[in-house]
C-alpha cells in the first residue's frame, strides 16, 4: 500500500516527465484557445487534459504512446470544435451557450434566474462581489457562456455595444 517497488517510482519519473514535455509541445503547438475556457466545452477539454495526463503518471496499463496520442487527439479535436464554431453560426450553437441577462436596469428577470438555475441569493452576492452595493446602480448582470457573472453598472453601461443585439 506505501510502497511497491522503486521501478514503478522511476516508471512515474520517466513516463510522467515525457508526457508532461508531450503535453507542454501539444498546448504550444495548438494554441492558446486549447486551454481557454470560453465555455462549458472548453472546461471539459481543459479537465479531459489534465485527467489523460494523471492517467499517463499513474497506471501502467497505459502506455506512454496512448497517452500522448488521447493528448493529441483531444487537442485536435478542441481545434476542430473551435474552427467550426468560428466559422459556422449552426456550430457555434450547438457547442456553445449563449450569454442570459439575468437583470436589467436593476430589475431582475426571475424567469431567467430560475431557467439557469440560480438564486437571487447567489445574483447579489456577484452585484457584492463586483463592489456595487445595489440593483439600482446595475445596468445589466450577464450569465455569460462560461458561467460567470459579469456585472455593468450604470456607470459603466457606456454606448451598450459589448452587449447582446437585443439586450441594448
């Protein structure tokens, strides 16, 4: 249970050394957006990364040629999803949420609230959390597809153009 043998020690070291130095080679070459977390899919590939590459460290029943070869396949197909998202409307929705105003102009849309399955307990704590004491001073609180909370204030609101078309 505490210890095994000092070559499955050195088996973590060496395979768990080159899957790293793998790993490192696979986010570099495929890009920043391989590890984003513009949305929920994103965070599964970010997640699936790190799982693959634990699996790789710690069981033998992997070799280090599969490992590297789920890391790669993941990352292809985070660059594939990415590529049809930005490119085709169709995708982009069937991979990707789309932003919820949860308040707007300090009143809250408890329709909203209650179909992304939140409180208006957890809504004031982000108005809190971004230094803003009341709805009033809100001009809109935004779900935004990767889960957070995005608070505008009045103050902040400006000409609108960072939000939805039809959230102006």
């Amino acid at each position: 249970m505490w210890f095994d043998a000092w070559g499955d020690l050195g088996r973590v070291v060496l395979v768990g050394s080159a899957a790293y130095a793998a790993l490192v080679v696979v986010l570099r070459t495929t890009g920043k957006r391989t590890l984003v977390k513009l949305n929920a899919f994103d965070l599964v590939v970010t997640v699936a990364l790190g799982s693959t590459l634990a699996t790789i460290l710690l069981s033998s029943d992997v070799s280090w040629a599969e490992g590297v070869t789920a890391l790669v396949l993941l990352a292809v197909l985070q660059l594939v999803v990415s590529w049809v998202t930005t490119h085709t409307g169709r995708g982009r929705s069937v991979v990707t949420a789309h932003p919820t105003t949860l308040v707007r102009d300090g009143v809250v849309d408890h329709v909203a609230l209650r179909g992304q399955r939140l409180t208006e307990t957890e809504l004031r704590q982000a108005v809190r959390a971004s230094g803003t004491g009341g709805l009033d001073q809100v001009a809109r609180v935004v779900l935004e597809t990767d889960g957070t909370l995005s608070v505008i204030t009045q103050q902040q609101l400006g000409d609108g153009s960072a939000l939805e078309p039809g959230d102006r």
